[in-house]
C-alpha cells in the first residue's frame, strides 16, 4: 500500500523529469502564442467597434458590413484555434503525455 507521501514524492519526481519539462515546454509554446493572437485578434474588433464606427458600418455586399464579417471571423478562429491545438495535442502533446502515465501507472510498453 502506498502512503499520500510516497504518491506525492512520485508526482514530484516526474514533474521534476526532463520529459515532462518537455511537456511543459511543448503546451507553452503553443499556447501562449495563440492566446496572445487570439486575444488581440478579439480586442482589435471591441476596439474598432468601439472608435471605428465609420469602418466598421462599410457595406461589403447588401447588408453585410465589415463589423458582421469580422464578427463572423471571431467564431471561425474560434474553431480553428481548437482544432489547431486537438492537432497540435495528437501530435506532440499525447504521445508524451500517455508515456509519463504508462509510467506513473507501471504500465509502460518500451
């Protein structure tokens, strides 16, 4: 039986270990970028909604003005950026991720 210190000395020992360091590194290194550009991408529409009337209120076609295209393209990169990172997680983050667990969980198939 193991005790809650054994198990937290455990965690402390992979969180300490190169390849989750690894880990880390791959999850901040898409993450912050993106979130720093999807965040400005939002405040650039707030900002031009907000002082940018005259731009924003252009006709493109009929009906539709620059403010509702751009509105629209919130919600497409929205979804983009997520199946961005499903990808990216595929990818880089899952394989790395299920070998630490297979390892924590003594059932690592090297």
């Amino acid at each position: 039986m193991t005790t809650r210190q054994d198990e937290s000395s455990e965690y402390e020992r992979v969180q300490a270990g190169p390849e989750f360091q690894e880990l880390r590194r791959r999850y901040r290194n898409w993450a912050f970028p993106v979130t720093v550009g999807f965040l400005v991408w939002y405040l650039l529409y707030v900002v031009l909604s907000g002082w940018a009337r005259g731009f924003m209120g252009t006709q493109v076609f009929g009906n539709v003005n620059v403010a509702l295209i751009f509105g629209f393209l919130q919600f497409v990169s929205t979804f983009l950026i997520a199946w961005a990172y499903a990808r990216h997680a595929d990818k880089k983050l899952d394989p790395l991720s299920d070998k630490l667990r297979g390892e924590m969980e003594g059932t690592s198939n090297e």
